[in-house]
C-alpha cells in the first residue's frame, strides 16, 4: 500500500497522525488516568512525545511494521485517541495497543475502533494473529477484548516495571493476553 490508509467505521475514522493533532494528543495524553491505563506513555507528557509518536508512526508506516492511527469522530474530525498493530513480520502476528481520550469513555467507541482494525490487520494485512494486553488494573480494556470476539490466552505476573515521574519508584505490573486468530475472526465474520 502506497498511501496511509483511512479506515471508516460507523462513528469514527482511523487515518495518519498529522502535526496538527499535536495539541489535542499532548492535552489527552497528558491525563494521568491514560498513563495509569498504558504500558510505556510517559507522564508528564510533552509536545516532544508527541512528534516522537507521530515520527514513529510515520517510520512504521515506510517500514511497513507498524501501523499507528489516529482516531477521530467523523462529525469533528479531531483526534480523540490513538490506535496500532506493531507488526512480527516473521511470525505473521502483531500486538494491537490503543488508548482513548478520557472524555470518550463509555461510548462503545473503542470498540468500534478495536473491531475496525482488527478488520484492517486479517483483510488487509493478512495476518495470521493478532494479540493484545492490558494491565490487571485496566478491566474496561479488557471487556473491549471480549465484545471484539478475542480470546484470553494468559496473565502474566510482574510482567512489565512501570516506569515515569508520576509513579515514586518503579513497580511491577500484571498484564492479561488476548488473543484473534485468522480462523476466528473468519468465524466471527460467517456468523454475523
């Protein structure tokens, strides 16, 4: 694929990250409640991570391992959150993560976006496997997994160390893994 795809869903749109989005991705990403809820965001969170983040989605994109998206509401077009599958090129499989803006939680719209990309990584990208974890302390993430039709696969103790200013020392963290495999989401597909 040549240019950055756009993909549509009911509500939202995925699409590149533009320099424009930096003040919207600076204020949301900047809320502690997203950096509580992520693996590796860094808190506080600058102007400078957000051209890093964009840079690396513009690099993965070239490179073509990684597929980073802003998600916007379609009735405003502004960035609201952000989603991506990191690529195993090897293996056929990529790690799913995503975050959402706090002011759009609770609207079933990171499902939406889960389910649009997922959609994008098995039709597009042909991938055999696509994974996803979430902290032990992040149950919503977790729900999203499930009403997308993934699978738990395993939990993993003190897995991560949590890292940042905001945390006063650094802390182990617990993540679960879910899991979609090419046979199920063909299955998932054939029974709606």
């Amino acid at each position: 694929m040549k240019d950055f795809p756009k993909l549509l869903s009911g509500r939202l749109i995925l699409d590149q990250i533009k320099p424009s989005d930096i003040p919207e991705i600076v204020a949301y990403a900047g809320n502690i409640k997203i950096v509580e809820n992520t693996r590796t965001m860094p808190h506080p969170y600058f102007e400078e991570d957000a051209i890093s983040w964009m840079n690396m989605a513009n690099q993965g994109f070239k490179a073509k391992n990684n597929y980073i998206f802003a998600i916007r509401l379609k009735e405003t077009q502004k960035l609201i959150g952000g989603i991506g599958l990191t690529l195993d090129v090897d293996n056929n499989r990529a790690e799913l993560g995503y975050w959402l803006a706090e002011k759009f939680w609770n609207n079933g719209l990171t499902t939406e976006a889960v389910k649009t990309i997922l959609k994008f990584g098995f039709e597009q990208l042909k991938l055999n496997k696509v994974v996803a974890v979430y902290l032990t302390t992040n149950e919503a993430s977790g729900k999203v997994m499930l009403k997308n039709g993934m699978v738990k696969e395993g939990e993993f103790k003190d897995h991560d160390k949590k890292r940042g200013s905001h945390i006063k020392e650094n802390k182990y963290v617990s993540l679960i893994q879910y899991r979609m495999l090419r046979s199920e989401y063909e299955n998932l597909i054939n029974n709606l």
